[in-house]
C-alpha cells in the first residue's frame, strides 16, 4: 500500500501527492533495483517512516557512470545546443506543471513549511532550468568555450533538495554533459520524483541518473574512475575530504560549503525593514541554510531596539506543521541534525551568553527547535565561529563601519554577509571590503538564476548560476 498524503491548500485546489512504499536506482533511464542494501527516509514532521529507499553500492555507482558515459558518448554530445534546449524546457515547464506535487513531497520529507517550498524552492528550479535552457544554444557567447567535460558525478545536501538538484544538473546538461547525482541521505524522494519528469519529458536514457544513499554512496560516486568533474555542495569538512581524493586526477572540482555570514545593521537602517531581514536571514529554512545570516553584527546605538523588535517578532512567528500555509518554521530535518543544533546551543549558554527564544508549544513527536536568539556573544564563543545550520542567531555588537567589517571577516568562510544601511556609498565600500562571495544590501536571501553564488575561503571554490556557472562544466 501507498501512503497516500492529502493536502488542501486552499477550498478550491486540492492535491495529492502519492510516496511509494519503495524505490529504486534511477539508471539508464528506468527505475531498477540496487544492490540489496535499503534505508528509510522520515519525515522530520511526525517521525513517520515515508519510503524504503535503495542505497547504492560501488557496483550501482559503476553502472550509473557507465550509464551515463554511454548516454554522453552516443547520444548527449551529438546533440545541438538547441536540441538540448528543448528537453530543459520542457522539463522545467513539467515541474511548474507538477509544482504542486513537487512543493508537498519536499515539505513532507524535508521538514521545511509549504509556503516555502511552494514560493520560493519549486519556483526557482523551474527557474533555474529555464534560465540554463536559454543557454544551451549560447554557449560560444559565455566565453569559456563550448566543449562539455563529460561525466559529471554531483553531490547534493538536505537543506533544498530540488534546488540544489537544479543548480547542480540544469548548468551541466545545457552544456553537454552527462550526470549521476546522489541526493543526501534524509532527502531523497524530490530527486526521485524529478528522475520521473526526466521520463515524462522523454530525456534520452542515462543523461540524468540518481543514485540515492549515505556518504559511502556520495564518496563512491567522486571517487570513481570514470567522471571527469565533481560538483559537491555540502559541509566543509566532507568538502576537504573530496578535495584531497580527486587531487592528482583529471577530474575538476567544484565544492559549495558551509558559511557563518554576517548580517550588518547600521544605526542609519531602517530598522522594521532590518528585523525582517534579519527573520528572514536566520530563521528561513529553519536556518538550514548555508548563507543564512547567522551573526547578526548590529551597531550599538541601536542594539536595544533592534533587539526589542526583533523579540517582538519572533512571538510572531508559527513554528509546527509544515504542511499547514501559516507555517513560518517547520521542522528540523533530522534527529542527527537536532542534536547538532542542540549541543552548540548548550555549549553557547555553557561560555556565558543568554539564549532568548518566544515561548512556544513545539509538536511532542517529530524534530522542532525554537528560534533561539543568543546575546552577549562575543568572536571567541563557539556559536559566533561554527556553522550551527540551525534556527539559532548569535547577537555581537560594533561601533564603527571598520569594526564591523573587521567582525564580518573574522571567520574561516566567506560565503554571504548582508548590509543594512540608508547610504549607497556605504554600502559600496563596505561589500567591497568583504570577504564574501554574495553581499545582499537592505535584504538577504534572495536568490536569482542569473546571479553567481559561491565562497571565499573554507566556503569552497567555484560560482553556480548565471554566465559564471556555465565555466563548470565547460573545457
Ligand atoms: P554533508 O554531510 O557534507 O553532506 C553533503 C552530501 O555529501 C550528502 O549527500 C552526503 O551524504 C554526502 N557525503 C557525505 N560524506 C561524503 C563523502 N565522504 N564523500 C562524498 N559524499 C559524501 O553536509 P550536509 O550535512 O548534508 O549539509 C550541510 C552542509 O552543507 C552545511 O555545512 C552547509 O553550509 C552546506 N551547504 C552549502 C551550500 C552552499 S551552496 N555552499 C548549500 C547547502 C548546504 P548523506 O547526507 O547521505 O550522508
């Protein structure tokens, strides 16, 4: 029997969306067993086992590379730009068809609220395979030349699914190459969907293929003789790791890694606006985000006030089923993830500073953690340093612009920072004297298929999205 979900967003739409009790490998174009072993996926909301899913093997792996050589060899490479085109198009009109059934699977087996998968996750992975589309025909405008790599073995995390499936497969298929992915263990249903749409949309056989499991299954996968390019996003540390084992081979990195960005509030800000960004900055995804603004910098003339209001909106904030269209934070998206979240939070209380959270009544079943906000941290405790991928914000105060960006950069990343101020000169000077691949001013978050992403320092190397994200996967 399947599990069946319903889900009405609205009195008049209604949608369901069906998990099957378990799945298989995606390779060469169908669904096949793997070799034996199997996991369950959860969902983080209820604990509720959603699917029995294949762990992929080193054999599975072999197959899907082959697969995918084979694809690349007699089919993929042949094409014309504008033949590779039509199938991303038509794939990303598929997913806004199916936008709907996508969004609900993602909240059901990730954690994260409807309105958030529904408005922004769903949304820019057709967007991102539109924007790539545009490409597929363009390539000899994009300036780092038009022969694809090949193979292309890709490694994703938990924290968006789809869109970092979109990110990772839209770039490399517009320029020619052949792709394995393996999803993160706790997320693997949305890329098994999306291996769906790729036979509804009548990709030729082994272009994509999805080979689901744990870390073996991913260093497996990067290991593997036969891909010429790995494009990992994930944590540092597994990023290093990748880093060491492809040294010395053909094979091209990309890596997107962890961040601890800084949020910068000036006292010329506008304040209401700021607190929103800073919501926004932290408390998006959970804050399983990787250039969450997890440090919020704010200038002391105006840290009382930024803080009262920041309270005063977090007693605002739903935290509970993320099915539910109300939901602001959903549910964290496993119970390894929990105590991660958890144990920095203690440690944080443990080295003097003050955790504040809204009083609220979490679900007794499933992985919930409030939004916490931290004060009286200062650069030396751990919760101002590590990456906690938690709804957890840690408060430091400055008084001159140097200071703040002395702050900003004080960390091994460098993936995003935010500035708020009213000056446009201000915020020039400032984004220029950080270290950090993304600056957002007077908002954060905001994502775009045409805008480069990446780091500086331990947040990794290499750009995704826009012109930049086509060099990846480009010789
Ligand atoms: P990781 O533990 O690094 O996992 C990322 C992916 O790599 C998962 O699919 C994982 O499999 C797999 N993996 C684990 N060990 C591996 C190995 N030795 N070789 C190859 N693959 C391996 O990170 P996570 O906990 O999923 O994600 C959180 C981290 O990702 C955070 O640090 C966050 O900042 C970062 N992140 C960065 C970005 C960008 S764009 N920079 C975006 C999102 C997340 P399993 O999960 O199945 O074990």
């Amino acid at each position: 029997m399947s599990n069946v979900f319903e889900y009405a967003p609205a009195p008049e739409s209604r949608s369901i969306v069906e998990i099957k009790p378990s799945y298989g490998l995606f390779i060469g174009g169908e669904f096949v067993d793997g070799g034996g072993a199997s996991f369950k996926t959860v969902n983080p909301a209820t604990e509720e086992v959603l699917a029995e899913v294949a762990e992929g093997s080193s054999e599975d792996v072999d197959r899907a590379v082959k697969a995918a050589r084979r694809a690349y060899d007699k089919v993929w490479s042949k094409l014309s730009g504008a033949e590779r085109a039509k199938y991303l198009y038509r794939i990303a009109r598929i997913i806004q068809e199916r936008s709907r059934e996508l969004a609900v699977l993602e909240s059901i087996d990730n954690g994260k609220p409807i309105k958030e998968s529904r408005d922004v996750d769903v949304p820019l992975v057709a967007a991102y395979f539109f924007y790539y589309a545009g490409w597929a025909d363009k390539l000899e405008y994009a300036g780092f030349g038009t022969t694809p790599l090949g193979v292309a073995g890709q490694v994703i995390p938990w924290n968006f699914p789809l869109l970092m499936l979109a990110w990772k497969i839209a770039p490399a298929l517009a320029c020619g190459n052949t792709v394995v992915l393996k999803p993160a263990e706790t997320t693997p249903l949305t890329a098994l969907l999306f291996a769906e749409i790729c036979q509804q949309a009548d990709l030729p056989p082994g272009v994509v293929n999805i080979v689901t499991g744990a870390g073996a299954t991913g260093q497996a996968l990067v290991e593997h003789e036969g891909i010429d390019k790995v494009a990992f996003t994930g944590s540092t540390a597994v990023g290093k790791a990748i880093a060491r084992s492809v040294a010395g081979t053909r094979k091209r990195v990309t890596l997107e890694l962890g961040g601890k960005a800084a949020n910068i509030v000036f006292d010329d800000a506008p304040i209401d606006q700021a607190v929103e960004g800073i919501v926004n900055g932290i408390f998006f995804n959970q804050g399983h985000v990787c250039c969450a603004g997890s440090r919020l910098l704010v200038q002391e003339s105006v840290a009382e006030d930024v803080l009262e209001r920041l309270k005063r909106r977090m007693a605002t904030l739903r935290v509970g089923d993320p099915l539910d269209k109300n939901t602001d934070v959903g549910a964290i998206n496993s119970a390894a993830q929990l105590a991660r979240i958890r144990e920095l939070s203690s440690v944080g209380e443990a080295e003097g500073a003050e955790a504040w959270s809204a009083p609220c009544d979490l679900p007794s079943t499933g992985f919930w953690f409030a939004p916490t906000v931290f004060t009286g941290v200062t650069q030396a405790h751990r919760i101002a340093r590590e990456e906690i991928f938690g709804p957890v914000l840690s408060v430091l105060t400055f008084r001159t612009p140097a200071e703040a960006v002395e702050k900003a950069n004080n960390t091994p990343f460098g993936l995003s920072a935010g500035v708020w101020t009213d000056k446009g000169s201000r915020i020039l000077k400032i984004a220029d004297k950080l270290r950090a691949g993304v600056v957002w001013a007077n908002t954060f978050n905001k994502f775009d298929p045409t805008s480069p992403f990446g780091g500086y320092k331990e947040s990794g190397y290499g750009r995704e999205g826009g012109r930049h994200g086509l060099e990846a996967y480009l010789r």
